[in-house]
C-alpha cells in the first residue's frame, strides 16, 4: 500500500506540472520535489518522463474502463444507458485535470506518437463496449449506433473540457439519454 501511495504521488505531481507548465519543460527533478520524494524514488517507479506520461494515461483509462464496464447490467437497456451516462458525467467532472491534459495531447505531435496506441486501445475497448451494449437493445445495427453515440460522447467532452467554461454537461446528457433510450425498439 505503501508502495502505491507514492507512486501515486508521483503521478500527481507529474500531472499537475505537466499540466501547467507542459510535458518538455517539467524535468523529473521538479516531479519528484513537487511529490516530496527523491528522484531515484522516481526512477524507480518510472524508468523516464515518458513512462511517466504513459502512467497517467494508464490510470485515466483504468478510470473510463471503469465507466464502461457499467454498460451492460440485469437491469435492462434503459437503466444501463442511464447509469453509465451519469457515470460518464461524473467522471468527466472528478477527471477533468487529467482529461484535459489528455486533450492537449493531441495537438501535440511528439507527444501524440507517445500516447496513441494506449488512447487508440481505449477507444477500441469503449466502442466494443457500446456496441455490445446497443446490441443488448436490439438496435438493427448496433457498431453504426455505436460509433454515433461515441462520437457524441466525444464531442460532449471536447465541449465540457476545452471548449465552453459554462457547457450545460448534465443537461446534454439527460438529452443523449433521451436521443437513444428507445433504442431498438
């Protein structure tokens, strides 16, 4: 437990610098007095600032992975659509550092070809996820909703995250609620 909780702090220091003052001008000295740990602590959680990153992706995705795994429930279509939106909504709003870090990644080149497989994977695994869910409903053909209905989740946190400061979340999702609970029927 022990070992976790500093790595865990070294995690959130990194995220915290990067997020300010970005990836290439954060160095692994200022990670590990910003996490009140030594540098070879660090590096021996992390081999470099890469794996560093790579870790703060990991845990965002073990995060929505978490979200996801809600989709499909014994109690039904509707009430699995509705609570993983409502998850989705709260982990969008706890998540919001990480996400937005995420983001920016991608205008990122340099940074983008580091991240890409794992965020690529995420994606995969959501999709698959989803389609499994809208074809639990019965929709005629589940990997077409699928990919709409991802493609909404997305835009709804690219609003929420970097686009609008006032973005209505809650209402949107009470709207994607109703544009797809009646799936399939």
């Amino acid at each position: 437990m022990k070992n976790k909780a500093g790595k865990d702090k070294i995690l959130d220091a990194a995220l915290e610098l990067f997020s300010n003052q970005g990836f290439h001008r954060t160095s692994v000295d200022q990670i590990a007095k910003a996490a009140g740990v030594s540098k070879g602590l660090t590096y021996n959680y992390f081999n470099s600032k890469e794996d560093l990153l790579l870790a703060i992706v990991e845990r965002a995705t073990a995060c929505m992975m978490d979200v996801a795994s809600h989709m499909q429930t014994s109690s039904g279509y509707q009430l699995s659509l509705h609570d993983f939106l409502v998850r989705y909504g709260r982990s969008l709003e706890t998540g919001k550092r990480y996400l937005s870090f995420q983001l920016s990644l991608f205008f990122q080149p340099d940074l983008k070809v580091i991240v890409a497989p794992l965020l690529q994977k995420r994606a995969e695994e959501l999709l698959c996820k989803t389609e499994a869910m809208f074809e639990s409903a019965g929709a005629k053909d589940p990997i077409v909703v699928a990919r709409r209905f991802v493609s909404e989740l997305d835009g709804v946190a690219l609003h929420y995250l970097a686009v609008f400061e006032d973005f209505p979340l809650e209402m949107m999702l009470v709207q994607l609620y109703e544009n797809y609970k009646d799936t399939g029927k």
